[in-house]
C-alpha cells in the first residue's frame, strides 16, 4: 500500500492524506480519525517522501560548485566541509545535492534547482569580494547561506566566517616577534573575500612595525602543493631569500617543505613556515605539530553552516545569523627564530 493507493481508497488528494497522518492542524479532526483508520486498516506506513509532500518541502539542500581551469573547489577542503555538513543533514533527515557545475552555468543551475522545487536552500562556497550569486538568491527568494562573506552586502545575509584578517595579522606579528622581517605570503586567489582578508592582515602587522610590504614577496594562486613548491623554489634561489613564509592552506605548505628540504634547508632554523590550518582530518596526528599555524576546523564550520541553513528553512522570519570565527595559534616546529645571515 502506498500514498496514492490510500488516497484513491479515501478519495482525497495525497497531501490531505499525508497532512492527516502528519497532524496538521489544518485537517480537520473527523477526517485526519477517517485517515489513521483507514492507514491501520491498510497496514500502510508513510514513506519519507510522503513526508516531505506533507510538509510542502523537499527536505535536501544544495551546494553548487563551480569549476573553472584556474580554480577547483573539489580539494581536501571542501571534502572536510562537506562530511560535516553531511552529519548535520542526517542528524535533520535532509538529504544533500551536490552539482559540480562550469562558473557560466552557476545562474541556470541555481534558478533551475529553485524552480523545480527539488531543494530547500543552499549553501554558496567561495564568495568573492563583490558575488553575483548573492543577488541572484535574494531574487529567487531561497534559503541560503555563505560559507564566508563578501565585501559588500554582507549584512543582507546569513554567514559564517573565520575572521582572516586578524588571524594573517596575528600570524605575521608572530614571525616578526622571531626577528623575520623579510615573511613571504603565499596566498588564496585574491579575488575571493578570503584571501583579500589576509592579504590586508599580512599588510598591517608589517606596517605597525615598520616595514612597507615588498610586492615581489606576495603571491597569489590556488592553494596546491605544486604551488607552494614552485614559489618556493624560486624565492630561495634569489640573493635576498625570506627567512619566513606564510600561506593560506596546508597543503601550500606542505609544497614549501618539499621545496626547502630539497635545498638542504632545515624547518624552522633555515627557514620559518607558518600556515592556515583548516585541520583536515587526513592530516592530523598526535604530538607536537609539525606547523605551527593559525588554525580553524573546516569540519566544524560544515557542521554548524548546515544547522543555520536548516534553521533558515524552518524560521525563515527569525533575525539572521552572522557568526564570525576566531582562529586558534599553534606552535609547531616549524617556525624558530631568525639567527641572520
């Protein structure tokens, strides 16, 4: 026996039937007694589905993900992400809908995942400075949130950040206290809010000491091992080689470790390596750390980016959330003071 089966014996519509057996208060009361005898009598059990059509929603959320050649949002990052974010859904009985899509058709998925009614919301990845993607949701109505936030109109919706400007200022101030005065950025793509954040932190922790930032020691990319290893190379190999190096992803790092050690350079004496750390579960062990780091878990920001979207679908009226994150600062053993040249 299904839905249909039980509406056509009742001769109602599928979603008076699922409202009855859902307690709806909107049903009547002698009709939702008539459904939950017939339900018994026919021994039927409401799927999930006829759940949903109950409550007039979907009960699955979406991530689009744009792909392009200069820029993969597909990274250990987004796996860490999507695994919490995945345990909050299930915890809800949501489902999740994950579209990899090229950056020019971002526009018709969404407005197509919005018109066909398959999901309730979304949660936008990889917000730039100023995002078309915000506008567009605000007109298509939606739930949404923003892994992350914009430049501007980032008090028009719901977001959850880690506050990268202080943490790149922080992080830099640390390897100035050491003596380092010549610290290399290795940095996110920085047309995206992020990376533009921790540009401007790197920038003021080396003016409020003194020192005018060196546009030939900041670089800008997506945050990969080769990325980390090709700059590297290239800045040791100068006369006036850093004595430090900040990046914005471990995996970065790991790229300067690999560049350094090849040189015959020892971490932490020859060359101090500080990183962003989003404790990608692959990545952790016990013990002393092996970078010290600015750290935040990308797992646990999923898990909680989930639950104020599900909060927004079921309390669309309710103030919006904005949580901005501080980072931890770790000392691992890469980084020691600068002992000259």
């Amino acid at each position: 026996m299904n839905l249909k089966e039980l509406s056509s014996i009742l001769n109602l519509s599928q979603t008076t039937v699922s409202r009855a057996l859902n307690g709806y208060p909107e049903v009547g009361e002698k009709t939702r007694l008539r459904v939950l005898e017939a339900a018994q009598k026919h021994n039927y059990h409401p799927s999930s589905s006829a759940k949903r059509l109950a409550m007039g929603r979907a009960s699955s959320v979406a991530h689009v993900v744009p792909q392009n050649a200069q820029h993969s949002m597909i990274n250990p990052h987004f796996s860490d992400f999507i695994a919490g974010a995945g345990e909050t859904y299930s915890r809800n009985g949501y489902d999740m809908v994950i579209s990899v899509v090229p950056d020019t058709e971002q526009e018709s998925v969404y407005r197509e995942l919005t018109r066909s009614g398959r999901v309730d919301g979304f949660i936008v990845h990889g917000p730039f400075k100023e995002d078309p993607r915000i506008d567009l949701l605000e007109s298509l109505k939606v739930p949404f949130v923003v892994h992350g936030r914009t430049e501007v109109s980032k008090d028009r919706y719901c977001w959850l950040d880690v506050n990268n400007r202080s943490s790149f200022k922080r992080a830099t101030t640390f390897l100035l206290d050491l003596g380092h005065t010549r610290i290399a950025l290795l940095n996110g793509l920085e047309e995206m809010d992020f990376a533009y954040r921790r540009k401007i932190g790197y920038e003021a922790a080396l003016r409020e000491h003194g020192l005018e930032p060196d546009p030939a020691l900041i670089f800008s990319s997506d945050m990969i091992e080769p990325y980390g290893y090709s700059v590297t190379r290239t800045l040791l190999e100068r006369d006036e080689a850093p004595s430090a190096i900040l990046t914005s992803s471990v995996l970065t790092a790991l790229g300067v470790v690999r560049a350094a050690q090849e040189m015959g350079l020892q971490i932490g004496r020859d060359l101090s390596i500080l990183t962003f750390d989003d404790q990608l579960s692959f990545l952790q062990h016990s013990g002393v750390p092996l970078f010290t780091a600015v750290r935040s878990s990308i797992l646990e920001a999923g898990k909680r980016l989930a639950e104020i979207l599900l909060d927004r679908i079921n309390n669309p009226d309710q103030p919006l959330t904005q949580e901005l994150w501080e980072t931890d600062l770790v000392v691992g053993r890469s980084t020691g003071p600068y002992l000259g040249d």
